[in-house]
C-alpha cells in the first residue's frame, strides 16, 4: 500500500542549478518580496492568504517557477487537483527540465482527480530523472504501483452505471469541526458519531426524519466527561454503545473499549469490557454483531501480523467476553488494519488497511463469510470511493444500499464531515430487516425471558441465536437472500415457530412480532409453519427437520409427553385420497421422531383429509392454511 505526503514547495533554495529556460536571478525583487511572504502565511496554515500571496508574486513575473510550484503545492493539499496540476504544467512549459523533479507530486495530483493513465504516464517520466536518490525511487515506484493497480482494478471491475454522488449531510449534523466514526442502528433511527472539538473528542446524535436529520446532540450522560475517548459503535438495536476511552484510574494503561447500556435513567455508568478484551496497548474501534454475540474491534498489541490487526471476542453464555482473537492473515497484513464494520446482515464486513494493494494511503475494504463461517479475501471499494487520501471508516445501512463515511470534501462545513452515498452494487451486502417484539405466556400475557433462534433453511444451520432481556424483549436480524426459520423456546412450554421466505421475497415490513408461548398441557397443539409437502407427495422435505429436531428436544425434556401427529389437507381432490395423503404424511413426521430415538408408545399419527379445515377452502390463501401438519399432546 503507497502512502500519500503532502507536498509543500516552501523552501525551495534559489542557489539550486537550473536550466536554461528558468533563470531565478532574475526574478522580479517585488515578486520575491511576495512569495516570501506567502512561504511565512503557509507555514501558518494561513492557506488563502498565502494563495493570494503567490498569485501577486506570479502576476509580477509570470515565469517565477518557484512561486508557480508552491501553487501546486498548496492546491494540492487542499485538494483541489485540477488547480494543482494547472500549475504544475505551467512550470513544465516555462522549463521541462527545472519541472523534471516535481513529476512525482505531478502525478499525485493526476492521480487524485482520477486520471490514473495519464498518472503512470507521468511517474514513469519521473522515473527516469537522472540523479534520482534513493528515497525518490522508493517513492516513485511506490506511486507507480497504485497507479497500477487503479487501470487493473477498473479493467477488471467495469461498472459504467455507477454514480458515486456523496451527500454532505448538512447542517443538522456537521459543523466546521471534525466528525467521523459514523454508526447506524438497524431501522436507521439513529445516527451515532465522533467530533473532535477544541483538543478533545466527544459523542453525538441524532435522529432521522424522514430525509432528514434532528439538530445534532451531545450524548446525554456523563459518557463525554473524559476528554480522552475515539470511536464510538451504537448496536443495533440502539441499546447498547461500546467506545473507545482511557478513563483515569481505569483499564490497562492506553485506550481500552468501554460498554454502556440504556436505561430507562439514561445511559448507564461505562463498564470496562475486561482484560479478555482489552489490553495494556490501543484497543479501539468496536463493532458489534446483530446478535451481539461477537465484537470486532481494532489492537495494536503484539503478536499480531501488523502495526494495527483486526481482533474479535465471543460473547459467552455468562455475559462474558472470550479471550480477543486476531482475525488472520486473510484479514490483516504487515500494514494497519483498522476501523471494523459488521453489518446488519452478519457476514458483511468493512475496514481500512493499509497493507492491502491500493490507491495510497489507508483505503476501504470488504470481506465476505461463508457458509462455513470462514472469511473470504477483502476486495478494495475501488475509486471512486477509494481515492489516493487516506480514507476513514464506513458504515452501511441496513438495506444494504446507503453508506455513511466521513470525508474532508470540498463542501465540508470544516474539517471532516459526515456523507452518505449509494453503494456500489457488487459491493453491497444483503439487504437486512430486523424483527422485534416481546414473548408473553398466552393464557396469562406474563412476560417470558426465553430463547429466539432463526435457522437458515437451506443448510439448518443456526444464523442468530439470542436471549431476550429479563422484560422478554427480543430483537432480531432477517437478511434477504436466504429462508429462515424463527423458533422461540423455553422450559415448560411448546415451541414457537414461524417461518420466512426471504430467498425470493423481500416483505415490505417486518418489523414488531410478539409471541405468546403455550403452557404444556393437555390438548395443546402447534401447527408446524416449515414443514412443505411437495404436492401429492409425503417425503420429508428437509428443511422439516429443523421444526421437528425442536420436537424431539420438547420430548426429550418432558420424557412422559405423548403426542398425535396429525395430517391435514385442502379440499381439493378425492376425500380417501386426501386422507391416505394426510396419513402418510402424519406417518413420516411420526418415523423421523422414531428415528431419532423417540419411543413409538409416545406417538400417534392420523390422516384427518380435508374434514378439519381452519380457514375458507374456497381461496388459495385458505387452501394453504388447511394443507398443514400438526401435533397434539395427548398424555402428560
């Protein structure tokens, strides 16, 4: 990875050698008087009055190359490319051979407004300078490379409908200090950030509205009372913030990672996530999973591959976190990785290296889980959103489409500001919707602390298991792309379980669910929501198994619970043929359980046809609803 420097030509020497064409003893005197004087405002960061400054001294004597530089120069840093390389190329007409040497910062400019052709084109000419020393051979080569790999990338990533338009989010939300590290909750309720204000950072929210943005705040609580804090990560469902800080008479000596919760008080008092996490070196950057159940987060700590390595800990079932693991080398390099974003989705994940090949400085990755879990090699963002700057960290809504990130552009109210932008397609990751709601016995409505996993069902492997809070409160995530089986569990009670086809449907809302849990008892029933007979067959799908394996869990905790498996139909069809069907169905679901060592003197199945319909047979929406399997207990 290249590593972007500013270039400031504010001590060039006028006893240097120089060709034929620039002769800087010759200079106009008034000309000099001003171009010393602007060197003086620069080195101030006065950048607009020493610009002015130059441009009197370049007025009075049009060849002084020098001052025509040290436009470049200035332009360049701030960014404002063409300006720079205008400059630059005057110089060249006035003496190739004095602008030879500049070729590199030449290049950088090119570079920086997206002309990486015309970028290798000119590093390769500064190349050949004659006399070059070492450091600007490292330099150049170094340039070269990420020159490179921007024409590879483009060749190999061709995406001409691509707007990349980043929205300065206003002024609700920046201001003319610096803001970045910016998260989202997953119904985009809440905008959560870091601005460094006179020395020290602080936390700040704000709502949305609409299109729009409530007038920022600082976090209510005594969170902003240390002046030494960072990155700030808001979960997903807002309740929990989990930040950098070095508290006094806290932690393990440098920056550690701090949790707070809501309460209906505000804000709890921050709580040190302990030694398994955090260490006596930088730990900073958390984010946390949708289930909350794992933390990445950034540690400069030894043993790692780099200067700066992506870490993660495993919430145990205690509350506890598990000793912090380093990601690997498919994630982190000899480089810094920092700055890590999970998505909503679970299996999306964003952060900045240095170490990866790319456009200079830090830049912004992707990588990608598996179905086994494994994480797959990052893939640059690619430019535009990767520029030849060092890049901040990004965070992703949970449609999978708006990016928020931090950038100091040219409408930037002052510093760093916060953007939003549409993200790349190829660079998305899935579209996620969240489910939430309370769990309550259904007789009583008390609430009941129990168990929520979804199930993907394609693979039956577990997604997302949580524990709901002590009010019986849950909260989940639903990437599109997959079907899903949402089960509920507790002691004393049957299952819950619903079931979501998101692989080839996307629900407009899914987003409050509560369920009500039925007490064991005699004559209960549950009616399996996952379990889809091919028509006029009674194989067992397979993703049946996933309701059924929760059955045998059921009969396995309660070793006296007998049940009657029961078939069901629509009325479409012969009523023998609809009952011989509904048997043999009943039967397979009784042989699995049988199978899987459940005793048949605890089962009964029974074909009931189309004689026990639960909704009108005279739409297909109710024919669906009576073509169903179920189970009733029938002994305790």
């Amino acid at each position: 990875m290249c590593r972007h420097f500013f270039l400031l030509f504010l001590s060039l020497s006028f006893s240097r050698s120089w060709a034929q064409g620039y002769q800087p003893d010759k200079v106009n005197p008034k000309a000099i008087t001003f171009y010393e004087e602007a060197i003086r405002q620069l080195e101030d960061e006065r950048y607009q009055l020493g610009i002015q400054l130059l441009k009197k001294s370049v007025q009075l004597d049009s060849n002084f190359a020098d001052a025509l530089l040290s436009l470049a120069g200035v332009y360049g840093q701030l960014k404002k490319y063409d300006s720079s390389i205008q400059w630059y190329e005057r110089v060249r007409l006035i003496d190739s051979n004095y602008f030879a040497p500049y070729g590199l910062p030449y290049s950088i400019n090119l570079a920086g407004k997206g002309d990486f052709a015309s970028a290798l084109q000119a590093v390769n000419r500064f190349l050949t300078t004659p006399r070059l020393n070492d450091k600007s051979k490292r330099s150049g080569l170094y340039r070269k490379s990420c020159y490179e790999f921007a024409l590879n990338y483009a060749k190999e990533n061709p995406d001409s409908t691509y707007t990349f338009s980043p929205e300065n989010l206003g002024d609700s939300v920046n201001t003319n200090s610096s803001e970045y590290y910016p998260t989202v909750t997953i119904n985009d309720s809440l905008l959560v950030f870091t601005r460094r204000e006179g020395g020290r950072e602080n936390f700040i929210e704000t709502a949305f509205r609409g299109n729009g943005f409530t007038r920022w705040r600082t976090i209510p609580g005594n969170l902003n009372e240390e002046p030494k804090k960072g990155a700030i990560s808001v979960s997903q469902d807002g309740d929990w913030l989990l930040f950098a800080a070095m508290f006094p008479d806290q932690g393990y000596r440098s920056f550690d990672i701090y949790i707070s919760y809501a309460t209906p008080e505000g804000w709890s008092e921050p709580e040190n996530l302990g030694p398994a996490v955090n260490s006596e070196f930088w730990d900073t950057a958390p984010s946390l999973s949708p289930d909350k159940k794992t933390l990445y987060f950034t540690s400069s700590r030894p043993g790692g591959f780099g200067g700066s390595d992506l870490y993660f800990s495993n919430r145990l079932a205690n509350g506890k976190w598990s000793e912090a693991e380093n990601m690997g080398p498919i994630i982190n390099t000899p480089g810094d990785e920092m700055a890590p974003f999970i998505h909503a989705d679970n299996q999306t994940l964003y952060f900045t290296s240095t170490g990866w090949p790319g456009y200079g400085g830090s830049d912004l990755f992707i990588a990608r889980k598996n179905s086994e879990g494994k994480w797959g090699k990052p893939q640059n963002l690619g430019y535009p959103i990767n520029t030849i700057e060092n890049e901040g960290m990004m965070a992703v809504a949970a449609n999978g489409i708006t990016a928020y990130y931090s950038s100091d552009r040219s409408d930037s109210r002052g510093g760093m500001d916060l953007y939003r932008f549409t993200l790349r397609k190829d660079l998305q990751p899935f579209k996620t919707f969240y489910l939430k709601g309370k769990i309550k016995d259904q007789l009583t409505g008390k609430a009941l602390p129990s168990v929520v996993e979804l199930t993907v069902n394609n693979n039956r492997k577990t997604w997302m298991r949580v524990q709901t809070d002590e009010q019986a409160n849950y909260f989940i995530t639903l990437p599109a792309g997959n079907d899903y089986t949402l089960t509920v569990n507790r002691k004393g009670y049957l299952f819950y379980s619903e079931l979501f086809q998101l692989s080839t449907q996307i629900p407009d809302s899914i987003y409050r669910k509560d369920i009500s849990l039925q007490p064991i008892r005699l004559n209960a029933s549950l009616t399996f929501s996952n379990i889809q007979f091919a028509s006029n067959s009674f194989t067992l799908p397979e993703a049946a198994k996933i309701e059924l394996d929760k059955l045998i869990a059921l009969l396995n905790d309660n070793l006296t619970l007998r049940i009657e498996i029961g078939g069901h139909t629509d009325n479409t069809g012969l009523a023998e043929s609809n009952r011989i069907l509904s048997e043999n169905r009943a039967k397979s679901i009784a042989q699995y359980l049988i199978d899987n060592t459940i005793a048949p003197t605890r089962l009964t199945w029974k074909g009931y046809g189309s004689s026990r319909p639960i909704a009108d047979n005279s739409t297909e929406k109710g024919k669906a609803l009576n073509r169903r399997t179920s189970f009733t207990i029938t002994g305790l």
